[in-house]
C-alpha cells in the first residue's frame, strides 16, 4: 500500500513539473510573439513547435506584407523579377525620406530593410511611386552581405541634407499665366528662337545707347540685341500695338489687367507691376511701360550634359564654351579661366552661372529650370543650388528697371 502511494505522489510530482514547463514556455511565447490563441490547442502546439528553431530564422515567420503593414505603410504588391532575379515590392510609406522640418526617417526605413534583408536572401527594390522613393538593397553572395541604394545613393541619409531634399521634393517648375499673348512682334520673335530677322527690329532705323539698348521708332521700342537675338523689348508709351486678345495696350492701368487675367505669375498691383510667364515669354507690366523676355518653353537636356560632365571632372574650360559658343541668349558672359572663375546668366533658361575657385556650386538653377533626375542627385549631394523659390527673370527684370 505505501509503495501504492509513493509511486502516485511520484507521478503527481512529475506530471507538476511538466505542466509548469508547460507554462513556462507559454509564457515566454506570449512575451516573444504577442497574444496566444488560447482557445485553439493547435496554435499553441504550434507555437512551442516554432519557438524551437534557431534565432537566426525567428523572423521568417514574418511575411513582407506584414513587415511593411506593421510599419503603418501600405502593402501594395510583389513582383519577381526572374531576369535580374530580384524581387520588386510596391509600397506606400507611411513617411518621406525626411520630415518638413529636415530631420530624417533613417531609423524608419532601415527597420523596414533590415527586417526583409532578414526575410529572404537575395536582392530586392522597394519602390513607392507616389513619394518618389525607391530602395535597392543588392545582395552579395559571396560576402553574404546587403549594400543598399536609397534613389540610386549609397549611404543616402548620410549624404543628402534634409533641408535641401525637401527644397527638391517641393520643386515646381513655373507654369503659364492665363494670359494669352497677340502680339504681332512678340510672337514672330519667341516663335523664331528670340531672332528677330524679318521684324520691325532690323527694318527700321535704330539708334544706340550707352545702356547696350537700341532705340527703335523714336523711342517708342527699346532692345537688348545680341547676335541675332532679341533678349529684352520694352514697349514705351506711343506704342499703338496691343498685347492680348482682350486689348491691354502700354498704360493699360494695372487694375484692369489684373481684373483680366487674375492669374499673375510676379509682382502686385501694389508693387507697381504685374508679371506673367506667357506660352510666348515674360511680358512685365507697369504704369508707362511694358517689358519682354520672348521666349519658348524648352526642354534643358543640353545644359544638363554640360552640367554634369562638369561636375563629374571636366574643366571650366570646356564648360564655358559649352554655354556661349552654342548659345547666344546669354545676359552675362564673363571668365576669368586663369582664376578659375566665370559668370553666365540665360535668364528665360532658370540657370545663373557664377563659379569662383572652381567651385560647381556657383552654379544655380531657379524655378523656371527643368530638373531631371540626374540635376536632382546633384542638387542633393550639394554639388549645384537650387533657388525654387525664386525665377532668374524676374530678377534680371528688376536689375533692368533699377538701371534704367
């Protein structure tokens, strides 16, 4: 009878220690993974099941879908690239690269990285199409290793100033007014590439000023000529000719061209001018007055080549000539090559050149440049300035008014 009894207390007591085991390891699961199912005696088994594999695979548990839905973002789709073998997933981060006040979400999108690098062995992109943003994390499988491209860019949130990242993120280009020009000279000038040939401007008799303006029609025209082109006409009061469909004329008072075309791209009625960015130029209105930049909208890749070559090694040298021996519609061209320093504006291109010790951040691009990617990399490695804020026109309009 008491062998009966000391086997039975035996048998509770290692059935006790197996149950508190049990526990134990349900309690370490619960704190590792998150709530149990506990009305599901599968999901428990299956929990102790996973929770015996080695650490270094704990994560594949983890879907990509839930990493990146984790994170607050949006899980868009897969896609497997079997060409370049890499897998491609679309997403919608809950942040940008960096916050609006320049402070960036490093530790954000690294977590994300890291947790897929952890996922599958192979290289894979991240691509949210929406913010503009795109990780490229290429995988080594010699090294073992990951080396990851946030936009192209190695090292990217040790490169790249938040500052300057949301200067370019916020870039827009200027756009039309909706004033329409119909302006017999004006148009004939813009649609020629800014030459003048077969126009008023080489028919009559012109008259020289110390300015480096010529006068036309007794002072009624006034132009900045240069090699063929016509960079600046300033209309004076006497000048009959209207401007628009709706008639606004030299004098038209300010009020009533504002009443017209609302939509004004510089100045006020309260500074004294209005100014308005036309699918014929810039046309700047004032009380006795009114000045034009003529000029079409064109795409800038060739100052782009000439840009990048420069900043990737080339000389001053090859960059000035690239600028003004093609170009003729530059309103500065100065070079001291000796010095390493020159000084080139084209104004109706949105780009000022004005390099001192060789130094490519001299060059700068205002909002009526078109920037492609590449002008974009070279913006944010600090390499170029970008001024979005401010339109090279306009400011050479107001040095003009203040000369003259």
């Amino acid at each position: 009878m008491k062998k009966k009894i000391k086997f039975i207390i035996i048998m509770l007591i290692v059935l006790l220690f197996i149950l508190l085991m049990v526990v134990l390891k349900l309690i370490s699961i619960y704190q590792n993974d998150g709530q149990i199912d506990t009305n599901s005696t599968d999901s428990i088994f299956a929990k102790i099941d996973t929770s015996t594999k080695k650490p270094s695979n704990a994560n594949t548990k983890m879907t990509i879908k839930q990493i990146i839905e984790n994170s607050g973002s949006v899980y868009i789709k897969e896609e497997r690239d079997e060409v370049e073998n890499e897998q491609n997933i679309y997403v919608e981060f809950k942040y940008d690269l960096f916050n609006e006040d320049g402070k960036d979400k490093k530790t954000f999108f690294y977590s994300i990285i890291n947790q897929i690098e952890n996922l599958r062995i192979g290289t894979f992109r991240i691509k949210d199409e929406a913010k503009n943003i795109e990780i490229y994390a290429v995988y080594d499988n010699k090294k073992e290793t990951y080396t990851v491209y946030i936009n192209g860019m190695e090292n990217f949130f040790d490169t790249v100033d938040g500052d300057i990242f949301n200067e370019v993120s916020d870039f827009e280009r200027i756009d039309y007014s909706n004033m329409v020009i119909d302006n017999t000279l004006i148009k004939k000038i813009a649609s020629n590439s800014s030459r003048y040939q077969n126009t008023e401007l080489i028919t009559d008799e012109k008259e020289e000023l110390e300015n480096g303006y010529y006068s036309f029609q007794d002072g009624k025209i006034l132009a900045r000529l240069q090699k063929g082109k016509a960079l600046n006409i300033i209309f004076k009061p006497g000048y009959k000719e209207k401007f628009t469909l709706e008639g606004i004329y030299v004098g038209t008072p300010l009020s009533e061209i504002k009443g017209k075309y609302s939509r004004y791209s510089f100045g006020s009625v309260g500074e004294g001018y209005l100014g308005y960015y036309t699918q014929y130029g810039y046309i700047f209105f004032y009380e006795n007055e009114v000045s034009v930049y003529p000029c079409i909208k064109k795409d800038t890749e060739y100052f782009d080549e000439y840009i990048i070559n420069y900043c990737r090694g080339g000389s001053l040298k090859t960059l000035v000539s690239d600028f003004t021996e093609g170009w003729t519609t530059y309103f500065e061209n100065e070079s001291d090559l000796e010095n390493k320093s020159c000084k080139i504006s084209f104004p109706t291109r949105g780009i000022m050149i004005d390099i001192k010790d060789n130094d490519s951040r001299g060059i700068t691009l205002y909002n009526n440049y078109s920037l492609s990617p590449e002008i974009k990399d070279l913006i944010l490695t600090n390499q170029i300035t970008l001024k979005e804020n401010q339109n090279l026109v306009e400011i050479t309009e107001k040095a003009r008014r203040e000369s003259m």
